[in-house]
C-alpha cells in the first residue's frame, strides 16, 4: 500500500485528489502525519476525498492509529489514517 505523507503546508484538495486515486487503484489508502497542522490538513483532505468519491457511489471512512516513523535519524509519532470504502 502506498503510504501518502501530509504536512501543514499540504493542499488539501491536492492530498484528496491523491487518496482517491489510491483507493480507485489499490482499495485503500494511508496517510501519515506528523504535528496538529499536518493532521488538520490530513482531515479536511479525507472530507474533500468523500465528496471527490461520492459520484461514483462509494463512501469512505477513515480509521486513525498511530505509528513510530524516524524521521532524520529520530524516532517520531505520526497519525496514520487508514482511508477505505465503507
């Protein structure tokens, strides 16, 4: 599964437009995010995803866990955020 990285500064529309094209390829789709900004951008991308999926009649939800990642040689958290069909 290909991993999607968001940041603060991450379009979301850009970052949804990518989670559906995973979730029409592959199935699913997941997203990390390191920091509340990154999160926040994450979120709003998944509910922008919904309405991108939506014409074709497929709704999505969206199970959140957490995740150790190094990140220059330092081991952070990040939310993962398992996008699937409902």
């Amino acid at each position: 599964m290909r991993v999607l990285k968001v940041s603060s500064q991450s379009k979301p529309s850009a970052v949804a437009g990518a989670i559906a094209g995973v979730i029409r390829d592959a199935g699913r789709a997941e997203v990390q995010a390191i920091g509340a900004g990154a999160i926040n951008q994450a979120i709003k991308a998944v509910a922008i995803a919904r309405g991108y999926l939506a014409p074709a009649g497929m709704d999505i939800v969206c199970v959140p866990a957490f995740v150790d990642v190094r990140v220059n040689n330092e081991d952070r958290t990040a939310m993962k955020l398992i996008v699937e069909p409902r």
